[in-house]
C-alpha cells in the first residue's frame, strides 16, 4: 500500500507522519495530498471557537465523548499559536484530551505554525484533508476566534460555534470579531456564574437585529453549566452535539452545503497560491543572500519596502504587458 | 506642497485621506509612501495588546492624557478585525477616544481589513510610517492580542504591552498565544477584582521560570485598579507611561533599539513582497474569470488545489531553472 492508501485506511502513523511533513515542507508531501483529494469532501468539519478561557478544550473534549456515543468516529485539530521563540505549540496533543488516546476512533492532533510567513490556515486546510480522507465522520477544529487570521481557519468549516463565557464582555467581543455573522451556534459556557443571563439577553438582542439569514437557519444558543453538576452537565453537551448534526442537516436539506463548501473551496485554492508562487520566491531570496541586502539597504533607509518589492516583481513575474 | 509635505507638516486630513486610499488601493497611493519613507524611524511605536474586554481602549484613551500632559504629540492605530458581511469595521473611530477628538496633538485611526486575503499587517505598518513622518513621538496600536495574525502586527511595535485582567484564566493565555516572550510590560487591568493577586503570582512564576533576558531588561508588571477610584488610578496610568519610556530607553542605550528596528522591517519587507507578487497574480486571475473556472474544477473534484496553484505558479512566474 502506498501512502495514500494508507491514509485511506485511516492508519494514524502514516496520517501523523504526512501532517508533520507538511509543517516541515518535506519534498513529496504534497504529491500525497493531491492522492488523497478525490477521496475527501465527506466529513463534516466544525470549528469550536472561542476566547482563551472560554473553555474550548474542554468541551471539544466532551463532545468527543458525545460524538464516540453515537459511533461517530471522530478527528481533533487543536490550532496553537507558535511562540516565535521556541517555533512549537506550547500546549501539545500530550496534555489534550489524554483520555481518548486508547480511542482508534479518535484522532487528536495540535498544530503549530512557525515564523512570521503565514500559512496556519493552509495547514488546517491540509490536515482537514487528510482527516477526511482517513474516514472520520466528524472533524472538530479548534481555534482561539478572534483576529482574521482566524477567521480564515474558520471558513475551512461547515458549522461554525463561537463559544462564549459570562462577564468578559464577551457580547462586544463576538460583535468585534466579526464572527457574530458567521455563528450558527453560540454555546454560554460555565453559566453557571453571574452574568449568565445578561449574556444570554445580549446575544439575543443582537440576534433579533441581525437581518434574517437566507438559509432560514436561525442561531441556537446552548447554555453549558458546570461540570460538578453532571447530570446536566452531560444533557447540554448532548444538546449541543445534537444542534451541530441538525445544523448539517439542514445545510444538506436545504441545498446551503454548497455555499458552505465553496467557502472551503475559496480558501484552499487561495492557500495553494500563496505557497505556490509567494513562499518559493521568499525562499530564494533568504538563500540567496538578496533578503539580507534589501534588509541592510533598509535600515540605512538607502530605499523603502515598496520599491525593493516592486523590482523583485518585476524580477520574478513573467511580463504580462501584452495581454 | 505636494502629499508627502503635507503629511510632513501634520496635516490631518491628507494623512486620513493616504490612509483610506492604501485601503481601498487607490494607484499612486503607494508613490506617497515611498517619497514619506526616509522620514520615518523617529516614533517610539507601542504595541497594546490583550484579548476583547481587557479593556485596551480605555487604557489607550488614559495613556494619551497621560503622554499629552508630558507634551508627547501621540498617534493611536485601532486594528478592529472586519465583519466579512459589512466589510468594515464594526467600532470605528466616532466612538473611541472622542474627548480627545479636538485635541491637534492627538491623532486616532480605526483600521479594518477586507476579506480574506489578509494585508491588516501591512495596513498596520503603512499607517504607522505615514504618523511616523506626520511627527507624531508616539504611536499606540491597539489589537487583539491572540492569534498569529496579531503577532505579526505587534513586529511593528517598539514596546509590546500585554494587557491581562483577573478571572479569566489569562496567565494559560498569555503563554498560548506565545507572547509572554517578546511582552516588555504586564498590565493586571481590573486589578481590584477578585483573582488579582493569584494572577499576579502566576505571572511572577512564569517570569522566574523564564530565562534572562540577553536585554538585561525584564518585564515590569504594573497593576491598575478602578477608575471610580480616580486617584490611585491615574497614579498607575502614569506609572504605566513611565515603564513605557523606560523601556525605550533602555533599548536606545543597551542598542537593543536596532535588533526591534530590524523585526520591523523584516515584517515591512515581507508585507511588500506580498503586495507585489501574490497580490497582482490574485487579481489577474479574478479578472480573467480564471479563478471561478478553478473554483468549479475544484467543486466537481476534476482537480486539487495543490495542481492548480502549480499550473498558475508556472505561468506567472519567470522559469529560474537556469539558475
């Protein structure tokens, strides 16, 4: 078996290996990929997102258990942004979801992204990919919801969560980020605390403002108490894992599925792009030592950035003057 | 006078103007820039950061009083992440910082960024230079503080001030959103609530554990209570100015002042390089109808993206194998 077929029999090593390679730019990972692609399109991919502390571990970690429940098998990406200093995640796949490890119907993995050249996007574009070619009914991403990097992670999505917590302003927060649009599922976490309800009465005044969406999917909202209750606690997981299935459900029924992978489909060939034609130019200019000039010419503000851009277009780009 | 001299002088309206027009890529705009270029690199640029509800705005909004009452003349950046539905930002400059608003010293700017193809970074540091030369002493730029996108937009700042507020689990966020290593400054914001001093020695804790800096300078942390106490508030707004410039002083006499210098123009420099070459090829192929074309082969899996972006990256780029 080669590669791909491995990865089609969903063997974990093999797809571990792939994603690790990818990240590291090992020649031919790709070549895997391009096999792979006819063999994807049938998971359903959610994003959980949320502030830090919002508790997004957590209740991915819940509703994978919700998910096992149903034998849905199951793939967990944990995005992480890298510390430019030590280039890794600091939280990783060991301390997540340990309790799942023994699961062949779970596949958990963190990824990092490393340096200032972008690219975490494409990187969960091309685990998806690969999670889905290995069989799994479900992929849950999680990712911190704020700042458009993120915003991009979550268009590789088909159901969006944005998962808030009381008494964090969390109600301007989500109208900031932007993502207040793009939700089909809030979740008010640990509302247990004070807050919980102004929260709730919040969301929903923002909710009524908003103009109704074409779908006729109107955003749920699922309240999340605390876990020392665990009778309850247990219930409104399930309520919220069942919303995610109905909320696929109608992007199926009510043909919306297709706008939804158009999404996907804009931002994995915008990804592709950029590494196609931006990276191999950067790379050249870092070996070849031009990178180091143009940042010495800088600093002695001998140019500017605009101008040393442009003559490296002119360079690296085909004349198109004649079209 | 032409732009650039108007900028030069100060005005107001013709740097708004610069500003909307980068946005909105206006041709020519970019000929400003360049031609303002060589009068940059005298602001001293601090990056606020801290997730939505630490109260960034307000801070920002004392820190101008604070630096105005010094004499410092002070440019603010809002970077508000974009509604993808309103394509603009949803705070924008009317509401923030308005008692400042008559005040010729002070200059206040929202910035938002379209779509999906990133360039708020570059939007960042295009209006930084532009305040640089308007002779702005020091330019405050305020942005969500998680997400790499957002670690990208700090490589513009001098000083990086990392805003935390109790309760809300921030010290795991601090270390997840990896920029515990480069903040110089802590603010425990709404240091009267309960969770302040536990914040506080966990903060104290990861810096112990963290190794020294080459600097020699290690991160200060200032605490600000409630404002409904006017008093000692305003004394640790001021102290927060004070550690501020500090800062910069020490990077001016230890010659740190050039490794920050070099962060920033490695992040200009990449920034450009994307404007130049990904960009325009981006365009060409929206123009053409060629993209929609890819996108339906991708929809109808006739193809992967990783083959696409190959082909396009063939055609437009020059061929380097002689090299």
């Amino acid at each position: 078996m080669d590669k791909a077929d491995k990865i089609k029999a969903g063997d974990i090593r093999t797809a571990s290996r792939l994603i690790r390679n990818l990240e590291d730019e090992v020649p031919g990972a790709t070549c895997t990929l391009k096999l792979i692609f006819p063999f994807t399109g049938k998971a359903h991919v959610i994003g959980l997102t949320g502030s830090p502390g919002a508790g997004k571990s957590t209740l991915a970690d819940m509703l994978i258990s919700s998910f096992r429940a149903k034998d849905r098998t199951v793939g967990v990406l944990a995005v992480d942004p890298t510390s430019p200093f030590t280039g890794g995640a600091i939280l990783g796949d060991r301390i997540r979801m340990q309790r799942h490890a023994e699961d062949p119907g779970v596949f958990v993995r963190s990824l990092a992204t490393r340096g200032a050249m972008g690219g975490i996007s494409k990187a969960v574009g091309d685990a998806i990919h690969i999670l889905d070619a290995m069989g799994k009914d479900i992929i849950l991403v999680e990712t911190v919801g704020t700042g458009q990097q993120e915003v991009e992670i979550i268009n590789h999505a088909h159901t969006i969560v944005v998962i808030l917590i009381p008494g964090m302003g969390d109600d301007i927060q989500a109208m900031k980020a932007g993502i207040m649009e793009i939700a089909d599922i809030f979740v008010i976490n640990k509302a247990d605390r004070d807050g919980a309800d102004k929260l709730l009465h919040e969301l929903r005044a923002v909710l009524d403002m908003a103009p109704e969406r074409k779908s006729g999917w109107q955003p749920s909202i699922v309240k999340i108490g605390n876990a020392f209750e665990p009778e309850s606690f247990h219930a409104s997981i399930d309520e919220l894992a069942q919303k995610i299935e109905d909320h696929y459900r109608n992007l199926v029924t009510t043909e919306r599925l297709f706008i939804r992978q158009r999404r996907k489909i804009v931002a994995e060939i915008n990804e592709a792009l950029r590494a196609s034609i931006l990276e191999p130019v950067l790379k050249e200019l870092i070996a070849s030592g031009e990178m180091e000039e143009m940042l010495e010419k800088l600093s002695r503000k001998e140019s500017d950035p605009y101008t040393l851009a442009e003559e490296v277009s002119r360079r690296y780009l085909k004349d198109r003057s004649g079209k």
